[in-house]
C-alpha cells in the first residue's frame, strides 16, 4: 500500500542539518516532514563529535592535570577505560534516539522512519522497514540532508581486512593493543589522542609531510610533537599498497610502498568523507548519483525552485556547526519565498546567505594541545591575492598559559588584510585554545577594525590576554 501525504517542506536527512532546518521551517508556520533511515541525530550524535569528544574529554583534562604543581601525582595513573565509555555511551543515548524523536514531536515535526529517494519535482519516496510506501509532496521545498560517509581507498585487502572507520572508533568498547591509523587530518589526529591515552600503541601513516594539513602548519607540527612524547609513531610520506588479515578480528598488516609492512591489532582508515548521495533519486531530477550537490549562497540548488541542500552533503564546509548553520539560513530563506517576500536577501552577510562558510569558517581540533581557527590561513589569503601580514606570538609566554600548566606549549597568529586593517583569519594552538576562537570568529565576522580591537581589553590573567599581545606585535 501506497499513501500520499502533502508538507510545505519535506527534509531528507535528520542529523543536525536536517533537525534545524525542520526546526526553522516549523517556527515559520510551515508544515514539515523528515526522513531518516537510521538514529534521528545523525553522524554528529552518534559516531562523530559527540562520542569522540566524549572519549577526547578525559584524556585532555588528565594531561592538563598533570602539568599542574599540587595535582599531577593525583593523576599519574592510566585513565579508567570502563569510566570512559560510560561516559561515551551517556553521551550518545547509548545509541538510542528517543530524546530526538521527541523533540521533533515537540516542534510538530512528522517523522517518516525508512529510505527516503527523490521522486521527481518536489516529491520523496519512503520506504519504512516494514516494506510500507509513502509518497511525500512538498508545496515549496525539499532539503536534501544526507550528509556523508567516510571513504574506504581502494587499495588491495582493505575491504576484507573490515577496518575501522571513525564509527567503529568511536564506539568501540576496548582499547586495541596496537592501533595503525592511515591519515593525517581532523579525525586521525583526535583518535589518536584518544586511544593513545585509552592505551593503544598508536601509529600514524600518513601521506602528506604532516598533521592537520588545512590548518596552519604549526599546528600540525605541535599536534605531532606532542603525540610523539605520548608515545605514538607518525610516519610522513608514505603510501599503504595493500592490506593483509587473516578473518575477520586477528592482527592485520600493512604493507607500505617499497615493501615494509606493518602489523597491528586494528586498522583506522581516516581519508576522508563522501557524499551520501548514490541511492537518494538525484537522476530523477537532473542530477548525477554519488555527486556532492552544488548549492547557492542560500543552499538552493542550482536551476531549481524547491530544491535545497544543507549540511556535508553540498561540500560548502564539512563541519556540523556548519550545516547548523547552513540550515538556519537556508530554513530563513525557504520561509520568505514561500510567502512571496520581495525582499530574500542573499547579499555579503545577508539574511539568505551561508558568507561564514567561506569568510568566517571556524574549526576547533581536541587533541592535545588543541587547535583552533577560523577564516584563511596565511598560505590561503596570499592564493586568493590578498595583501596581509601575520602576525605570531608563544601562547606560552602569555602570564595565564603559565598559570593554567607548567611548561605551556602553544602559539598563535593572526592574518590581518592590510587594505581594510581587519582580521581575516586567526589560529590558535594550546590546551584551552578551542575557547579561544569565538572572540576571533565575531571579529572576523564583524570586520571590526584593528584599531576598535585595541580597545577590547582582555582580563587579567587570561590565555585571552594573547590578544593584547598579537595586537601589541601588530602595531610595532
């Protein structure tokens, strides 16, 4: 049986993207419905930032402790593993979504439990797992959330050898003895951290000449140094040719170009994500299956009236906050249009339009030390034909990094445009220096002139007070 239900706006995809996006089309008044195939929650709740920072929070609070006077022999000992994924499992509904569910209840959202496809001009086909049909209409807009799923290389016996993901690594329930992780970026550098501290033997391989590379180089190069004195093994400039396993959970091996292999207890494949685009119906309204989905600056789909996408899936900027984002303005403008305003304002910064994911892009790493930016980087501003000029200072010598840690290890830089004198970029490397990057977000995003900053006092003694001195350096 086949039933047909009629919505203002139809979302495909509830992670974090396709909640807010439902959550701004109800507070507007318009009738919504959302399609999910597995937890309402999405990636983020479940298998990504949630769990992990969950697993990330008490190894970064016990190497903080212990580089306290008066605290860091109450912390010498290893970390209490079942604790951990006590808090882990909390912290993901222990992989239950009843909280979600109710909360789209809440706003007077339907949910339609199943595989949802695009059926043609403004229409999604769902089918439940108890094999029922239903045809969903929508009068002014569908939102393709589906978000993305990490890629497995070809490379001979990867497949077979059933390596991790980051789902697997993050909800994994013991500490593998010995732990080989392939790349370098976001996710490889934070479990890393994790399971270093969980236990692991961690080796990371890594493809590039070094960690987080979209970030300014000395934070990968902290980020690196670090682990190593943790005890883990990073090999730059190497390539994995194939991999061997015998079943399914015994030691697997990997065989590294030029011949030298390595064996481990478990292997974490880390190089990147894919849209979850191959089986959504994007043939039936023109577009190409498996494709990222290209987007406007009010996430409508290029050509397309009702066609909008939020969130990893349209490549804007693959990061949760993000696509929260993207689904504010996105639901905002979805709104005006489907009231007939004039007035959809998808200018520089405008109501309609996602600027911050290419002007205001903040990014926080939780490894120890943390790592923390927004806007360009010094390499991306001199690409893009900007004249600017970084300035850098040791958090380290900042009086309340000392305070926070003995031996504080960190630093930070600024990327001002010297035609404007405002901040397009900031960087900050250090524990703590995740909570530094929103004073540089509202700065990059304000434009606030330089010499208007000078007058932003920052209290005393604060990690903060780096500021004062990058502005201090600045004016000579």
């Amino acid at each position: 049986m086949t039933e047909a239900m009629e919505y203002d706006v139809v979302v495909l995809g509830g992670g974090p993207a396709g909640e807010n996006i439902a959550d701004r089309t109800r507070a507007a008044g318009l009738s919504t419905a959302l399609v999910e195939s597995e937890l309402v929650g999405g990636e983020c709740s479940y298998w990504a930032c949630v769990p992990s920072k969950a697993l990330l929070r008490p190894a970064l609070a016990r190497a903080a402790a212990r580089r306290v006077p008066g605290l860091a022999g109450a912390v010498a000992g290893p970390l209490d593993a079942e604790a951990v994924f006590a808090h882990r499992d909390y912290w993901t509904g222990n992989w239950k979504d009843e909280g979600q569910v109710d909360w789209l209840d809440s706003i007077g959202a339907d949910l339609y439990r199943g595989h949802g496809r695009l059926y043609g001009l403004r229409k999604v086909a769902v089918t439940s797992p108890e094999g029922e049909h239903h045809i969903l209409s929508a009068r002014h807009a569908v939102v393709v959330a589906t978000g993305t799923r990490a890629v497995v290389p070809d490379v001979p016996g990867l497949v077979e050898a059933r390596p991790w993901t980051s789902r697997e690594a993050t909800s994994a329930r013991q500490a593998p003895g010995r732990l080989l992780i392939v790349g370098g970026g976001v996710v490889a550098a934070e479990m890393a951290t994790a399971w270093q501290a969980l236990g692991s033997r961690v080796t990371l391989l890594v493809r590039g000449s070094g960690l987080l590379p979209r970030m300014e180089p000395f934070a990968g190069e902290l980020v690196a140094d670090a682990l190593r004195e943790a005890g883990a093994v990073i090999r730059t400039g190497v390539a994995v040719e194939a991999v061997e396993r015998e079943g399914t959970t015994g030691p697997v091996t990997v065989v590294l170009a030029g011949g030298e292999r390595l064996e481990g207890d478990e292997l974490l494949v880390a190089t990147g994500r894919a849209p979850h685009t191959e089986d959504i119906g994007l043939d039936t309204v023109g577009l190409t299956p498996g494709d990222w989905i290209g987007v406007d600056e009010s996430c409508r789909v290029a050509g397309s009236d009702w066609l909008y996408a939020v969130g990893d899936v349209n490549h804007r900027a693959l990061l949760t906050h993000q696509g929260k984002y993207q689904a504010r303005i996105a639901g905002a403008a979805i709104a005006a249009r489907a009231t007939g305003a004039a007035d959809v304002d998808t200018a520089r910064w405008g109501a309609h339009a996602a600027t911050a994911d290419t002007e205001a892009l903040p990014q926080a790493v939780f490894t120890d030390p943390e790592a923390a930016s927004v806007g360009l980087t010094l390499a991306e501003a001199e690409r893009a034909g900007r004249r600017v000029r970084a300035v850098d200072h040791d958090l380290g010598k900042v009086s309340g990094a000392g305070l926070y840690a003995d031996g504080y290890r960190g630093r930070a830089r600024i990327v001002v445009d010297l035609d404007r004198e405002v901040l397009i970029g900031a960087t900050f490397v250090g524990a703590g220096a995740a909570e530094l990057v929103h004073a540089a977000t509202i700065a990059v995003v304000g434009e606030v002139p330089l010499d208007r900053l000078w007058h932003a006092v920052p209290a005393f003694p604060t990690i903060s007070e780096v500021w004062l001195r990058l502005l201090e350096a600045y004016r000579g």
